[in-house]
C-alpha cells in the first residue's frame, strides 16, 4: 500500500514539475554549479592547479549536460514532452498541407460518425440498462424449442405452479395485454389496459406515486374491480387532481375504483402485438381476467431474482420446473420444450438483435475502408516527405522516435475526425431515428451519451492507429542512402509503397463488394416482396379501429345491427365505392388463431386456423377476390344454415385440393357449410398465407367475439375512389353518429399498413445500401488517390512512350489497365467474401438465394463502373503527358 | 536500461539513505563523495548519478531538501532524512542484510560427497 502511495506521490510531483519547468532547470543549475565549486576547491586544497581541478570536477560529475538530461528525466515525465512536441510537430504539418488534412478528415467523420450512431442504437436497445431498480434480476419466462427461443405465456393455473418453485424467485408476476373502453361522462376513449397480478409492481420495483398498489387480496378469487392510472391519462382526463384516488370509472362498461397513479414516465416496456406503439394507461388485477378463455391463457411472466442468484441455479430451478411442467400440461409443455428464464433486457430486444448485429458489422467495414483510405492518403503523402523523413533520420532521430511522430499525425487526424463524428452523429440520429420503424423497442433509449462518447473516442484512437500503422512501419524501414541520393527525393522508394497502398485499394474493395453485395440482396428481397402481392388491393383502402365492449350492444344482433347502421352512413359519403366490417384482424397484422376439424368422410384432427368474423362487404372493400363459390351475403343470418368463407390455403392445406364448396368444417364446435373461396390476404408479406375461415359477422357467437375484442379491435374497412385519408374524419363522424360512446381508434390506409410491415426490411434495405454506396464512394476515393500517383510517378516513362509514338488511347488504356488489375483484384476477393458472409442474410432475405449469381454480378459491373469513372481523370491526365516536358524533367 | 543498473540505483538509494543517516544534512557533492570514500575507492562513480537518484528519493518523500551556507561559506543544497525515509532505511537495511546472509549460507555450503 505504502508502495503504491509513494508512487503515486511521485508521479504528482514529478507532473507538477513539469507545469513548472524552468523554475526547477535554474535550481538545479544552482545546485550543479554549487557542486563544481566545492569540488573545485577541494582540489586545489589537495594541490591541484585551477585548470586541473576545474577538469577534474567536471569529468568526475560525468558531464553537466547528460547530469542535466539524467536528472531531467527524472523529474518530469519525458514521454509526455515528446508527445507534446509531437503534437505541436503534427499540428504544423497537418496545417500545411490543407488539402490532404481535409480529405482525411472528412472520411474519417463519415466512417466515426456514422460508426458512432449505429452505435448509439446498437447500444440503446441491447445494453442500455432499463430503468427499473436493480434491473439485472428483472427476468422473463422463455421457452426453447429445439433451439428456437421466443416468450412464453401460461395458464392461470401453470402461473400458480411455477409460484411454488420459489427458492429462486424474490416475485413472479403475470401480466397480459388488454384494450379497455374507458367512459368517463359522455366521452368513450379507447385505452390500452395491463391485467397485472399484484406483485407485478414489486417485480419492476417502480410504485405509484400517488396512492398504493393492488392488494394480495383484491388479486384473489374473481378479482375486485380496481385501477391504477398512468401519469398520462389521470393528467388527461382528471386534470391530475388528487381528488381521482377513490373515483369510479367505467372500463367496458364496468366501474372500477381507482387505488393509484404511476409515476410520470413510467413504461413497463411490455411490448404489444397488437398495440404497437399504444403505452399502456391502465393496470388491473390479473385476477379479474386470469380465469377467462384467451386472456387466462395468455399471461406474460415476469419475475425478480432473489439477490445473489446465479444464472446456473436459475437454470437448475427451472430444468425442475420443466420436469412438472411436462407431467402436468403435456398439451402446453412437449418433450422437446424446455422452460428458461432469460434477462427482460435481453428478451425486450431478442427478435432485433440479429438485425443489430448485421448493421454493427456492416458499418465497421465502413470504417476499415475509411481507415484504409487515411491510410493510402498518409502513404502518398510519405512519398513527398520521404526526404525530410531520411534527412531527420540522418540527423540521429531513430526509427521509433518518427513512426510516434507518424502516428502522432493519423491519432490527431483521427480524433479530429471522431470529434466532428460525434457532431455528425447527433445530428444525425434523429433522421436515422425517424427511419426507423416506430415499434421498435426502446426507441427511446437511444440517445448519445457518456458511453457512446467513450466509444467514440475509443474507435478513433484504434482508428488513428490502425490508419497511422502502415506509414509508420514504412518509415522506419526507410532505406536513407537511397532516398538521400536521388534526385528529386521519391524516385527509388516508391515500389513497396506502391505495392501496400495498391494492397490497401484492392481491400477497400473487396469490403465495399462485400457490403453492396448485402445491400443488394436485401433490395432484391424488397421488390420480390413488393411484387408478390399482400393478396388484397390496398389502394384507396381506409381502416378504422373500434371497439363495442362495455357499449350498449349485448348480443349478436345488436352488434350487427350497429354494423349496418354504421356502414349504411359511411356507404352514403361520396367518393365512397363499398365498405365492410371485419373482427378478429386486419390483412398484414396479428388476428384471430382458432383451430378447425374437418367434418364428412374426409373428417380430420383439430388443426390451427385463423378466424375472423366479416360483414357481407368486406371482400369487396379490402380488394380480396372470391375465386370461387360466393362471399358472405346479407341473407346469411343467424337464423340462417351456419356458413364459411375459407381462403385458398385453407383448401390447398387441409382439403387436399379438393373442391371446397360444399364440405363442411367444424369451427368451435359449430359446423359450418364452406359456400365460398377467396384469395390469400397474407398476414405477412414473407410467409405463406395461413389457412384462414372467414364467419358472416351475424353468425358470430357474441362471447367470442367479445374474447377477440380483447386483443383485435374491430374494423371498419372503405375503398373510395379518392385519397382515403382524406376521408377519415368523416368515418369517424359516420360512427360518432350512431353511437358516441363507442371509441374509435386509429385511422390508417391500407398503403400505409403495408409499408409499415414492411418497416424493419426497409430500415435494413436502406441503411446497408447507405453504407455500400459510402463504402463505394471511399474506395473510389482510394482508387483514384492511387492512380494519381501510379501516374506521376510514371510521367517520365510515359514521356518516352509518347515520344515514340504511343497514341493518348495507348496511353489511356495502359493507366486503366493499371486501375482495373486493382478492382478486379478487390472484385474477385470481395465475391470469394461475399459468397461466405452472405449466408448471414439467409434468415433475412425472402425468395432470394442469398448466393444469386445475377445480384453478384451487377455489384461487380457496378463496381468496375464506378472504378472506371476513378480512373479516367487520372488517366486522362496521363495523355496530356508532354514528352518535352516530361523528360526535361531531370 | 538493464538489470544490472536497477539493481544499482536500488543499492545507490540506499548508501544514500545511510550516508544522511550517519552524517546528518549534506548536499549532493558531499553525498558522493562519502559514497566513494567509504567503499574505498572500490566503488567508481559518476558523481553526477547521485543528483537523479537524489531526486527520485525527494519524490518519494524519503528525503527533504533545502539551501544552506557550507563549511567554507558556499551555497548549497543540503539534504536530509524525513521520518519516512528513516523507517525505509531500517526496512531496507534489515532486508539487504537478510539477504546477504542467506546468499553467504547458501555459497558456503560444501558440495556434498
């Protein structure tokens, strides 16, 4: 301890004597010349003459001048004076040489900058702890299924059971998702609402901040009707007065009384399938839900770890768990599913991490080829420097005193690059931001700070080393006589040089090759989706969200008659072609999943099928064709025989091809007559449609339907022959008519639907193919960088050439030859990568071989363009060579 | 720098510390001196070597210095002992002794028939 004390003492003194400098040289100088004088004069009392002693003393000191650089040493801290002079050194040749400065910087604010804001979503949404207490024990209930992970939803019941495995768990809570109608006077507003169990607030560890939490037994038995409100809502709707603890409101036509309000700012994060984007307003108790159909059976689990627990442990609880689960839900857990609980960190983010980990990647061959880049400027530039460089060698520096002073150089470079980088990245986030799909998790999290400014300055050091790294080692391998005796100071040396900087080219290349190549696949992937249809028409499609529960309609009829009173207003607006009603999902988003059983004598098994519940002119609305049979009538009735609708790969899937009309399918235990095929509406665009039947909304079981309103709102679907959009408040009104308190929610064109499934794929699409065209640009940059000096280097040689006759066209076509041995270099490797790396793809691109030789072979062709387009100027240059001039030049 | 050298920037320090112990304050040129003398003439030394070794001592806390008026009425500067240098040279001592002896032991062992 002492030890480390004094050292550390002595490090103080000695930085603080290096602040003051001379003061501490005159001393020593004092002490050095009180020494000489009484050594002198110790001398001369031993007899010595004036001269002699003088000698003596001064040989026996060793030398003022290396006592004084000795003593120096000691007292301050020598590698920080180099260093600064280095700095001063570097700054002073940096400022000479704008042009070169400029460049250099510039690529490597692109390269940090755009390294740096993919950093900071990166960073955001995997890393960023969540704001909750001690959120390292927060965990989330997963299940693995033969290597496939995904979330995990229980029972009631399996709820309770895994309760009971509690030596690792300090809470366990359930939560599930849920849409209520909350009436507050003449008002319906829609809200999106949490069933929590009552330890759910002890599990995030965030508490009202205004009145207390669901008790244990308000969670109990069927549950006791109360509410806790977010900070949003009690401000909107109850002017944040406190007088609202105690207040009654009405969910689904329920009063319930409000117990809390959560603090400002509170987010669970509970991500929402069916919400996206809607926080939650409302929490409460599990209980009132836990024993439903469809809720009950969808709760999220959520648990704190006891302090102290270990992963392993956890692993060993849960392998026990799994153990009892299989014995006693076997229909929920099969042999091969194992139960695990994974950090809610980690779980929020699970789904994008491999698209996260792909933009990382992508946008760090960005800053190689940047760095390759500085690195190529650098060696050009220890051409013309190469004299100065030999003469600072002769002069006694040594070969690692000037790779410092290189590198010094491609440090200051590079962290004024990352500087103006970090600017560039804050500027730009919000539009990377605003190109980003909305639902992504943790958008909000994503923000430059201290961490992100630690990495930044830690890529541009690796950066100004990694760029400074080939010119330093070139420096100190500098052949001096050479370079001292030729003529104009570059003739000889420039071979191996050229050979790295014709190296550095063919890599930047190869990178670039290597991301366009990702870039095109994922382009390639966007139009094949674009072109294969959603299976409806979506143009002039406008949808509306609604909800009826906790409204005046009890029964099937009711709902129906509403339907048609709702649709008979929106039908008479002008410009309005036919509208619909559909329940249980919208084409392209999350809906219905029931199963169904084939009846007759081709009768089959249970097998998943989704379900929605549609008015007669739904087809008609959302541009879904009838290929056969016929669609939902008005005759169909609840009176009426019980019919369906099923689409194309219900018959392809479970009818063998067959004929479809006329079989008949067990749907809840209801059988129904198939009257009618339509086309594939997909629910989404990269998978194969699901079978799917479609009920005449006047045959719905009114229970049912309510258990889907849960989740689906029901929505009203228009195709006009105008802007959709434009008629949204209109069909908002059409509904406010008929029935005020029945909420509307969002109003959204089909268009934009679509383009939002297609959200995450064409953020993917759009910023590789931003980092392939940087990439592209650099290594163009690169290029013409080397070409240039392949040209004046060989202007003599050119010289000779012209003045024996080459034509400017032999001329041309040799410097390019030269350019394009380069790119097909960079080419060829950067397709052998490609073929490798690309397989990464494979889980992202869609009808696309992720080795598609047509893609491969336009990046090359674009890429020898571009090349070609770097070449010429240089090139061009090179036929202007006047011999006259060229061989005077000695 | 090589091995051989620390070690004697180790044992410099510390004839350093006991030349201030023996003789009181004493300045630079005086330290070396009696280095050089109580060696007897064994030791050949720069005398300039003692001012960076002195300094790194004063870093360290192990000694103070001052300017003060010599014998013969010149300036100097005068070196001497602060509490902890004391202590290290007890500790130091009684290490170096240890050691010695131990190496003395070990060297004077009979090869074994």
């Amino acid at each position: 301890m002492t030890r480390i004390w004094k050292l550390i003492r002595a490090w103080f003194r000695r930085f603080a004597s290096f602040l003051r400098k001379s003061r501490h040289d005159a001393e020593f100088e004092a002490e050095l010349e009180s020494h000489l004088q009484l050594h002198v004069e110790d001398n001369l009392r031993a007899g010595m003459t004036v001269e002699a002693a003088r000698r003596d003393a001064l040989l026996k000191l060793g030398g003022v001048e290396q006592t004084k650089e000795k003593y120096r040493d000691q007292r301050d801290l020598p590698f920080l004076e180099t260093a600064l002079s280095d700095f001063r050194f570097a700054l002073r040749t940096l400022r000479k040489s704008h042009g070169f400065t400029a460049v250099a910087i510039l690529t490597l604010t692109l390269g940090i900058g755009a390294n740096t804001a993919i950093f900071a979503v990166v960073y955001g949404v995997l890393f960023r702890a969540l704001p909750f207490p001690e959120p390292d024990r927060i965990f989330e209930l997963a299940e693995m299924d033969q290597g496939q992970s995904g979330e995990m939803d229980l029972t009631a019941t399996q709820l309770q059971r895994l309760r009971e495995f509690g030596q690792v768990f300090e809470h366990v809570a359930g939560w599930t998702d849920a849409g209520f109608n909350l009436a507050v006077g003449n008002a319906a507003e829609h809200v999106r609402g949490t069933p929590v169990s009552a330890d759910y607030f002890q599990v995030l560890g965030v508490h009202p901040a205004v009145g207390r939490e669901f008790l244990p037994e308000e969670d109990r038995g069927g549950g006791q009707r109360v509410a806790i409100l977010s900070h949003a809502l009690w401000k909107r709707r109850f002017g944040a007065e406190l007088s609202a603890i105690g207040r009654k409101i009405l969910l689904n036509g329920e009063a319930y009384t409000v117990t809390g309000i959560m603090p400002a700012g509170f987010d669970p994060y509970g991500y929402s399938d069916i919400n996206p984007g809607l926080p939650v307003d409302i929490w409460v108790p599990l209980a009132l839900v836990a024993k439903t159909a469809g809720s009950g059976e969808n709760i999220e689990v959520l648990a704190r770890l006891k302090p102290g627990v270990k992963q392993s442990q956890l692993d060993a609880q849960m392998s026990l768990v799994t153990k009892q689960f299989r014995k006693e839900f076997p229909g929920d857990v099969g042999p091969k599913t194992r139960m695990s609980f994974r950090s809610y960190q980690f779980m929020l983010a699970a789904d994008l991490r491999p698209f996260l980990v792909l933009l990382f990647g992508s946008i760090g061959f960005v800053l190689l080829i940047a760095c390759a880049n500085v690195a190529n400027l650098l060696l050009a530039r220890g051409g013309s420097r190469a004299r100065e460089i030999a003469a600072r060698m002769a002069l006694g520096a040594t070969g690692g005193r000037l790779s410092r002073q290189l590198l010094t150089e491609s440090l200051i470079l590079a962290l004024a690059g990352g500087a103006l980088g970090f600017a560039f990245a804050s500027a730009g986030l919000g539009s990377l931001l605003a190109m980003a799909p909305f639902d992504l998790p943790r958008l909000n999290d994503i923000h430059l700070d201290g961490w992100v400014f630690v990495f930044t300055f830690l890529i541009s050091v690796l950066t100004g080393s990694l760029s400074g790294l080939a010119p330093a080692i070139w420096a100190t391998n500098i052949d001096l006589n050479e370079i001292l005796k030729a003529a104009d100071g570059r003739a000889t040396t420039g071979a191996d040089r050229a050979k790295l900087r014709q190296g550095l080219v063919i890599g930047e290349f190869a990178l670039s090759l290597v991301l366009l190549t990702g870039a095109g696949l994922m382009i390639a992937t966007f139009i094949k989706l674009m072109r294969t249809g959603p299976g409806f028409d979506p143009n002039g499609v406008l949808t509306m969200q609604f909800w009826l529960n906790g409204s005046k309609y009890h029964s099937t009829q009711e709902v129906t008659a509403f339907y048609r009173a709702v649709e008979a207003r929106i039908a008479s607006l002008p410009s309005v072609e036919s509208v619909g009603i559909v329940a249980a999902g919208l084409p392209l988003e999350r809906g219905g999943h029931s199963r169904v059983r084939i009846a007759g004598p081709h009768q089959s098994e249970w097998r998943p099928c989704d379900y929605r519940e549609a008015s007669p002119n739904y087809f008609h609305a959302m541009g879904i064709a009838l290929r056969s049979g016929r669609s939902i009538l008005e005759t169909d009735t609840e009176n009426s025989s019980q019919v369906a609708v099923v689409n194309e790969a219900f018959v392809q899937n479970y009818l063998a091809g067959r004929s479809a009309l006329g079989e008949h399918v067990f749907l809840d235990n209801v059988s129904r007559e198939i009257v009618g095929v339509v086309a594939d509406a997909k629910s989404s665009l990269d998978r194969p449609a699901l079978p799917t039947a479609f009920i005449p909304a006047t045959q719905a079981p009114y229970e049912g339907s309510k258990i889907w309103e849960d989740w689906f709102p029901r929505t009203v679907v228009l195709r006009s022959s105008v802007d959709p959009l434009s008629l949204g408040r209109a069909v908002r009104q059409a509904v406010e008519t008929v029935d005020a308190l029945v909420p509307t929610g969002a109003v959204r064109s089909m268009d934009e639907i679509l383009s939002r499934s297609l959200a995450l794929r064409s953020f993917l699409m759009r910023l590789l193919g931003i980092f392939g065209g940087l990439a592209m640009v650099l290594a163009s940059v690169g290029l013409y960088g080397v070409i240039s000096f392949v040209v004046a280097r060989r202007t003599r040689e050119i010289g000779v050439r012209i003045a024996l006759g080459a034509r400017p066209t032999d001329v041309f076509r040799l410097i390019l030859a030269e350019g394009l041995k380069l790119v097909f270099g960079g080419v060829l490797i950067g397709v052998l990568a490609a073929l490798v790396l690309t397989r990464l793809l494979e889980s992202m691109v869609y009808a696309v071989n992720p080795r598609d030789p047509l893609i491969f072979v336009l990046v090359s062709l674009l890429m020898i363009v571009v090349s070609l387009l770097a070449c010429y100027v240089p090139a061009r240059r090179a036929t202007r060579v006047d011999p006259v001039i060229a061989l005077r030049y000695e | 720098m090589s091995h051989k050298a620390n070690v004697w920037q180790g044992t410099l320090a510390l004839m350093i510390l006991k030349t201030l112990e023996t003789l009181g304050p004493l300045h630079g040129y005086g330290i070396a001196r009696r280095i050089e003398q109580t060696s007897g003439g064994v030791l050949s030394l720069n005398y300039g070597t003692v001012y960076p070794a002195l300094l790194k001592l004063e870093q360290e806390g192990t000694i103070e210095s001052e300017w003060g008026v010599s014998d013969n009425h010149r300036r100097a500067k005068y070196y001497q002992l602060t509490r902890a240098g004391r202590k290290q040279l007890e500790r130091e001592a009684r290490d170096w002794q240890q050691a010695q002896a131990i190496l003395a032991k070990f060297l004077s062992a009979e090869p074994s028939t």
